[in-house]
C-alpha cells in the first residue's frame, strides 16, 4: 500500500490532479488506497458509539488557492493562535502570510492535496441541524467532539494506520484535532514534497503575495510543511 516516493509527480503532490481518486459519500472523495481503510475505522467508531464523518477531504490546488487568496485580501478572516481575528491591516506582509500558516496551508503544501487526509467530527454527537466549525473548542473538554478527540488519541486508531499530524503545537500549524491522516499512504507524499516541487508550482499561480512567499519558502517549508507532531 505504501507509495514509492518517485512514483509521485508534481500533479499528484500539489493537487492538481483527481487521477489517485475515489468517491467515499456525496462530494467527498480521498485517495483510493485510503477509501477502505477509512470505512473500517468508522465500523470501529461504531463501537464506542462514535459515527465517523468527514468534513473535508481531498482538496485540490485551486481550492486551496481560493482559501489562501481570501484571506489575504480579507474576504476571510485572519485568526491568531487562540482562534481570534486580526487586524490584518497591522501586519507587514510577511506577518500576514505567517499568521494565515497557522491555520490554512499554502496552495500546494496542504495534505488535502494528497487525498489521504481528511477533517473529522461525530454526528452521533449532535444534532442534524448543528453546524460544524471545526475549532478547538468543539474538540475540547466541554466540547461535543471531545469523546471523538479521546477516541482519536486511542491505539487501537493508530493501529489501523490513522495519524492526526496536528495534535500538538510545534510552532508551526495550530493543533487540529479534527485532521486525520492515513500514514501507510501519506509517508510517500511526505517524502516526495519539497520546496523545491512547491516552488515550482508557485512561480506560475496566481497566489496573492506571491514573491514574498517565495522569498520566505524555505522558512514556510520547514516551519508548516514538515513540521508535525
């Protein structure tokens, strides 16, 4: 199951192709080899009285493009490191791109692209009518999500190959107790991502601040591309 590395191209580590693909329920699709293995987690959430939903999954390059590109022209709003929002006329651009980093990858960095990570919540949880924010306080201690935050951290989810690569702070992306990733695939994508692949796919988009993201691209890779828990 694991992806030789080489065998990636550039389209398939940068999210601009659907060809590694599969459906899993409406418009939610991941990549084929994790389709399975994601179904059996869920029957293993059953258990616990868990019902195992992605929110998001695959995302492509343009998506990801479309989330940067709002927020830097403030179309979204900036948040810092406890989820509050910014005043983003204060900060230099490099400031801004940072503080986007925290919670929103560059267009090409994102695991989404890959297909093999995905945002989950439990709908046993709540009601039909609840709508899902995605942040720390739903997956904290007085949250709805807090059994599924638990359940998440159990070995018996890391045995059948689920990671969450944001659990803790290392400085760089913000912990995500919602993001899930399926390892036995996502090692290859890992591996085979560089910033030299980033910048090449960069150069060319339309990506707002665009030359300043280059300039510091070293700095982003290694601060918010390769550094996880």
């Amino acid at each position: 199951m694991s992806i030789k590395p080489s065998k990636l191209s550039v389209a398939q580590l940068t999210g601009q192709t659907a060809e590694l693909l599969a459906p899993l329920s409406g418009e939610i699709v991941l990549h084929r080899d994790v389709i399975q293995p994601f179904l059996n987690l869920c029957q293993l959430a059953a258990k616990q009285g868990i019902d195992l939903r992605v929110a998001s999954g695959y995302r492509s390059f343009d998506r990801q493009c479309h989330i940067w590109n709002s927020k830097v022209n403030g179309q979204r709003p900036v948040l810092d490191a406890d989820s509050r929002p910014l005043d983003v006329a204060k900060l230099s651009d490099k400031e801004l791109i940072f503080a986007i980093l925290r919670w929103s990858a560059l267009p090409g960095a994102s695991r989404h692209h890959w297909g093999t990570d995905m945002d989950v919540w439990d709908g046993a949880a709540v009601d039909q009518c609840y709508k899902l924010q995605l942040t720390p306080e739903e997956y904290g201690c007085e949250g709805p999500f807090f059994a599924l935050t638990q359940w998440l951290a159990s070995a018996e989810v890391e045995a059948l190959g689920f990671v969450r690569p944001y659990r803790t702070d290392c400085g760089g992306v913000a912990p995500e107790a919602w993001h899930l990733s399926f390892m036995p695939v996502a090692a290859g994508f890992e591996r085979a991502l560089s910033a030299n692949v980033l910048a090449t796919v960069i150069e060319p988009a339309d990506i707002l601040l665009k030359d300043r993201v280059l300039q510091h691209l070293e700095e982003i890779y290694e601060r918010f591309v390769v550094n996880r828990s």
